[in-house]
C-alpha cells in the first residue's frame, strides 16, 4: 500500500511539472496537438498506477519524451509562421457585416447552433448586431460588435460611425505577413510608407505591427520591451 501511494505521489508531481513547463492555458484555449499532449501524458501516468508490475521509468520516458515534442513545437511555432498555420490553421470568419458565412461554418463543421450559443455566451443575441465573428484556431469565438449596437449607442446621439476592420498581424517580429496585407486590400509600398511616417528606419526593428479595428496601424518596435513598453499607432 505505502508502495502505492508513493508512486502516486512521484507521478503526480510529474504530471505537475510537465503541465506548468507546458504553460499556462486553459482547456478551452489548448491548440489540437497541445490536447493530444495533455490527455496522452494523463493516460501514460495512469498505467504505472494501475500496474505495480510496470517500472516508473516506463512512465517516465514517455512523458519526458512528449513534453520535449511540444516545447520544441512551441518553439517552431514562435520561429514561423508556416509552421504556425500547419499545425494549428487559420482564424476563419464565420460572420460577416451581420451576414452568416456558411461556407466557412462548412468547412469548420462547425453548426449555426454551436454559433448562436457562443454568441448568446458573449452577449450577443442577433446575428445582425456583429460585425464579424471569428472562429479561431483554439475553438473559441471572438466577436466585433457592429458600433451602432453597442450600448449607449453612437446612433442614439445621430453620430456617425465607421464600418471596423478586422484586426491583422501585419509584421511579426521582422517579417511581413504577405497573406494578411492583402487581405486589408493594401501593398508593400504602402506599408513601407506607414513604418516611415512612424520613423521608423529598418523594418526589423518592429516587434509586431498590427491594423487595429479603428483601420490605424498599432506598431511596437523590439526596444520598446527595453524601454516603457511604448507604442506607436499611424492614423490611416
């Protein structure tokens, strides 16, 4: 019995241990290959619970081995972005301008139901309020009020409101994301001309550039971590 209970104990802290290395989230925001790594890591700490004839070794090894594979995927995700997309896809918008997008609800298996009860879950109980719904890698749904709908409602006071944009990643940590600069409808040379107007020298020097919903262009260079975490945002 005391056996038992060791080994319990010893594998416990284990678990312990290669959750808190795997970081902090919460079940509903673990990416598809981050859940496979929890639940598989759970089912191998089990087995030499279950059999005392099992080495804890055998246990061990195999956990060791799967946390090694996620923090090395972790860190090809944070290197690039191709690897990022592989492993855990693209955001997909669900709704568009108060309009379903049914073929990406299609493509996601992803049903109106599942849809409305998300967005009940945030406040939102017509479609027509949301500018855009995003469905994102991790499952869960962010959502864009439409201005006008929002409470004490710019339209209430007869103020006119500009449709908003999608939030875009724009530069990450270097490197310009080509995908989502079309997507905004803009080119190279005008993203070049927006990181002049901000002073801004050499495009490596920017940590992350990002279009805000508002259409500015939010860019945090990599010495504003050394300095006040100070920002710039380029009026569009």
């Amino acid at each position: 019995m005391l056996i038992i209970l060791i080994r319990t104990v010893i594998l416990f802290v284990m678990v312990i241990i290669s959750m808190r290395i795997m970081g902090k989230r919460q079940i509903g925001q673990l990416q598809p290959y981050e859940l496979v790594v929890t639940i598989m890591i759970s089912e191998l700490a089990t087995l030499p619970m279950e059999d005392m004839r099992i080495p804890l070794i055998h246990g061990f090894i195999p956990i060791v081995t799967l946390l090694v594979i996620q923090i090395v995927i972790s860190l090809l995700e944070l290197k690039s972005d191709k690897a990022r997309f592989i492993l855990d896809g693209k955001p997909s918008i669900v709704i568009r301008n108060g309009r379903l997008v049914l073929s990406e609800l299609k493509n996601q298996v992803f049903t109106v139901n599942d849809l409305l009860e998300e967005l009940r879950m945030k406040g939102y109980y017509n479609i027509e309020d949301v500018e855009y719904a995003i469905l994102e890698t991790n499952g869960q749904i962010s959502v864009i009020p439409k201005d006008d709908n929002q409470p004490v409602t710019k339209s209430d006071m007869n103020i006119k409101t500009k449709a908003k944009t999608i939030p875009a990643i724009i530069i990450s940590q270097g490197r310009i994301n080509m995908d989502n600069l079309k997507f905004i409808n803009k080119d190279e040379r005008w993203l070049m001309n927006q990181i002049k107007a901000a002073n801004i020298k050499d495009i490596k020097e920017i940590f992350i550039a990002v279009m805000t919903t508002e259409g500015g262009l939010y860019i945090q260079k990599y010495s504003d971590h050394k300095e006040d975490n100070t920002h710039q945002e380029v009026e569009l």
